[in-house]
C-alpha cells in the first residue's frame, strides 16, 4: 500500500517518545502500518488542515481546541500515553462524536505497587537508615536494632483510591494476610468485596489502619483533602505512604506530622518536583524519600507500545479498544493530576 494511503497517526506523546513506549520491532511494525506525522503537543493546532482532516489517531495528550477538533473529521481514538487524564480537550464532543479518549497508565500499576510495598516494609523494619548506621559503624545488633520494627503480615491496612494501582497494591498485599479496608467513593462496596477488602469511611481507614496507602488520583473534589486533622486521626506510630499524586494531601501538614514524632511516612511524589535543595523534606527523619521512580521501569514503558499497537488494530477493524482504559465521560474533566514532564 502506498504510504499516502496508510492511516495517519498525529505523534504527540511528550515527555515519552516512540523510542521510548516501543520496541524495535513494534515501532518498525508501527511505521509500516500506519503514516506516522511527528510533531509536538503544541504543534498539534497548526498541522496543515488536511493532515488534521486525515488523522485517524492522536498519540499523546496535545491541547485540542473545538475549532481544532472540528477539523479532525476522521479522529477515531486520543492515545494518552502520558497517561494522567488532563482536562485539555472537549470531551463532550469527544465522546458525542464517538471517538475515544484512553489512557496507557495500567502499565505503572504494578511497578509502583511493589514500590509501595517496599517502602511499607522499609518503614516496618526501618532498613535504610539501619544500613546507613552499618556504613557509618554505628549500628545497633540484634534485638537493640529493632526496637521500632514491627510486622506487616496480619497488620491493618488501609488504602485511599481503588483503581488500577490500589488494584495491583492488593494482590501483593494478599500474601500477607493484611486486614485491609478500603475508601474510594467512586467505587460501590460490592466491587470491594469482590476483591476481598472491607469498604469503609476514610476516617476508619484512617484511624484504624498500621499502614495507610494514598493511591487516590486528584480530583476537582479532593485536592488536599488529606490535612492536618486526617494525620491527627491516625494511630501513632502509623506509616503513611503516598504513591499517587502529592495534590491530594496537605504536604506542611504531613511534614508537621512526621517532624512530631505521631506517624511515619514515606513518598514517591512531590508538590513541586525536584523540590529544592534546602527543602526540609529532604532531611526529615523519618520521611522515606522516592524521586517519582515508582513506575518509570523501561518494561512499563514498552508495554504502552504493545497497547496501543492492539487497541490500533481492533479499532482498525470497528471494534472497541481493549487493551487500554478508556476514560469516562462522567470523570474525565474532573481529573486534575499535574502532568508529568520527565520520563
């Protein structure tokens, strides 16, 4: 088939690259396959109009205007492989028009899930700053080393968000036979049960919970909603893990409460990233620290290319994408996750 007569992909998929989401065999299989026209997110308005009349698929998350999206009488599927869901686009009209708008970001799902885990059992045993002693001759042997310690197996767990990550946190969680409640309002209790936890108010998971997990999105409806009184509540001496987005909580007041001595917390996520130098964050007892590396694994990022290879191809054939998590037309605008502008 001669090039010009491919389905054309608009690529747009800032800060990831086509190098980056595919392998060299499934990129050399999306160039034969389709016309691929590169440009970047801003780019997107002022592709020539019969480029933007031909395009079958957007990868990326690009500003798209009404007027732009107008033009773009062929769209069919928005491949949102930076995968937070930003209220940039007309969705109405998306979804009235029938075209999809979905999202690669199930792919970070497991990897930040064992993140978490490992942060849960980093502040459980206290196994950083026990190998740094080590290192600095100053460490304390057997029972004297483990005076904080205590077991995640069995321990009441809570978890803030249930959606693909909170999911994914879960099964690993399962094998450790966590009594484990659950807040997400957006879920009704029966899919809870089904995945084997306890729905509950986030003032029971709060107060009840050894280790609280935060993998809630941000939401025009709880921006910060995690402050001050939300970290009182919990037990002393509770771990507080915070895997999602740093939107959702008061960072000061989480700060404040770990510099008391009531909780312990650990996060791969910031207000502002990389925080500077002299943040107090960065020299806060324990406060485990993560440069939002949770989901950034090469392996994650190659599966989004096999994703939107396949949704590609069923949509090529007039049915549904899959593979992919389609976003909703109840929910979408009310995402208000920073996006991200490094791999």
């Amino acid at each position: 088939m001669p090039d010009k007569d491919l389905p054309l992909v608009i690529s747009a998929p800032e800060p990831r690259s086509l190098e980056l989401i595919f392998t060299p065999p499934q990129l050399a299989r999306f160039r034969a396959k389709y016309r691929i026209v590169e440009t970047t997110a801003d780019g997107v308005a002022k592709l020539p109009a019969d480029v933007l009349a031909q395009a079958r698929y957007i990868v990326g998350q690009p500003p798209i205007s009404s007027e732009t999206l107008g033009q773009m009488t062929a769209l069919r599927c928005v491949f949102n492989v930076e995968s937070n869901l930003l209220n940039n686009m007309p969705y109405e009209t998306l979804f009235a028009r029938g075209i999809h708008v979905v999202t690669t970001g199930l792919v970070f799902a497991e990897p930040v899930a064992e993140l978490g885990l490992a942060m849960a059992l980093n502040l459980a045993r206290d196994i950083v700053d026990a190998d740094l002693a080590f290192r600095q001759g100053e460490e304390l042997w057997g029972g004297d080393g483990n005076q904080t310690a205590r077991l995640l197996s069995g321990a009441n767990v809570g978890i803030i968000g249930f959606g693909d990550l909170g999911r994914a946190l879960n099964r690993l969680l399962t094998g450790f036979r966590t009594r484990t409640k659950v807040f997400d309002p957006w879920l009704p209790p029966s899919i809870l049960i089904d995945n084997g936890v306890e729905p509950a108010s986030l003032d029971d998971v709060l107060t009840s919970s050894d280790f609280v997990f935060v993998v809630a999105s941000v939401t025009s409806e709880n921006q910060g909603f995690l402050g001050a009184d939300a970290f009182a509540s919990m037990r002393r001496g509770a771990a507080f893990i915070l895997l999602s987005r740093a939107g959702v909580v008061d960072f000061n007041a989480l700060m404040a409460a770990v510099k008391s001595g009531h909780i312990v917390a650990a996060s791969d996520v910031f207000p502002e990233e990389p925080p500077a130098r002299d943040h107090p964050v960065r020299s806060l007892p324990g406060f485990l620290r993560s440069a939002h590396r949770a989901g950034a694994l090469d392996i994650a990022f190659k599966r989004m290319g096999d994703m939107v290879l396949e949704d590609m191809d069923l949509i090529d054939r007039g049915l549904p994408p899959l593979r992919s998590k389609r976003a909703e037309r109840e929910t979408v605008s009310r995402m208000r996750s920073k996006p991200v502008d490094r791999n």
